[in-house]
C-alpha cells in the first residue's frame, strides 16, 4: 500500500521536518527545494509552492523547532530543576537532528538578518518560558537570569552533539546536567 502525501499545515510541518533532516544530515549546501520534495516524499515542486525562497524555507525550520520545543515543555507542577534537566537530556535523546540544524542556522543567521530575526524571536519565547521556571525557583530577577541559564544549557547540548560530550553514556551526560542545573541555580539564588 502507498504511503498517501500529507496535504494543507500536515504537508508544511512535513516539508519543515523534512528540511531539518537535510540540514541536520548534508549541512546547508545538501538543502534544496527538490531535496526536500524528495525526502519527504512529496512530488517535485511541493515545497517550491509553500516555500518560494530558500530563506522561508530557512525560517521554517527555525518555526518547525520552535513548535516543538514548545509542544514539549513538560506542563506546570513539577520540580524545575528536574523539568530543566528532563527537557535538555530528552532533548538531546530524541531530537538530535534538531540540534545539529539549529547550530548550523544559528551560524547561517549571522548572515541573514531575516533568519537572525526568527532565531532571537524564537528564544525570546523559550527564555520567557525558562523565566517562569526560575520564578518558582525564587531566583531574583528571572528574567535576566533567563538568559545564562538557556546559554549553559545550549552550551551542554552542543557539547553532547558535537563535542567531546559525544564521549558520555547518557547517564553520564544526565548526572553532568543536573549537577550543572543544581549550581547554576544555587549561584542564582545566592547571588553575588
């Protein structure tokens, strides 16, 4: 039996996802309209019709990830410190691709004012999200601190994706997470 093409917001999340493989797998060169079609097994000039330029199909990438890092925030109630390490340690475990890319866009951003755009907005919405954990820590000013502990924690998992990080078991990456999420947040509510 034939596999049926998504269509409408399913054929665009497919495209997205699609997209993300490529630049995760081939870099930004292996990315093109009819690499996508292909990979997402859609008939050539799919992507073309939602995505007319190679920058929209950059900035969907950036929404697609977004989404889902949003989609996975684990809901209000439990410890943030555990909900902190669960999110960058499953992260890490089922989303590899999605990391791999969004270093590669993050680099690609610093060309590209409209990608740079959606990037910044995109982890103003995540930090926004990280301030409401540390608000429940009793971490003065969350805001603020929104921001060194979102770079500490893309800074784990870029070392588990690309750097000597590579090298841990996951439950030797997960203790050097929450050991990281424990004294970065005891130095926050301490202070200077």
């Amino acid at each position: 039996m034939t596999k049926q093409a998504p269509r409408g917001a399913d054929r665009q999340d497919a495209i997205a996802d699609a997209a993300i493989h490529l630049v995760a797998t081939r870099g930004l060169r292996g990315l093109t309209h009819r690499a996508v079609d292909a990979e997402a097994g859609l008939p050539p000039g799919s992507t073309s019709y939602y995505l007319r330029t190679r920058n929209a199909l950059l900035t969907a990438c950036v929404s697609r990830m977004l989404t889902r890092d949003v989609a996975g925030m684990p809901p209000p109630g439990a410890d943030p410190v555990e909900l902190m390490v669960a999110m960058t340690v499953g992260l890490a475990q089922s989303r590899p691709d999605d990391l791999v890319a969004r270093y590669e866009l993050s680099l690609e951003a610093s060309r590209q004012p409209e990608l740079r755009t959606a990037i910044v907005e995109g982890g103003r919405q995540l930090r926004a999200m990280l301030a409401r954990l540390l608000a429940g820590l009793g971490v003065p000013d969350p805001e603020a601190a929104a921001w060194p502990v979102a770079a500490m924690l893309d800074g784990l998992l870029y070392d588990r994706i690309a750097g000597t990080g590579t090298t841990l078991s996951p439950e030797a990456f997960e203790a050097a997470v929450r050991r990281s999420v424990t004294a970065l947040i005891a130095g926050l509510r301490d202070g200077p």
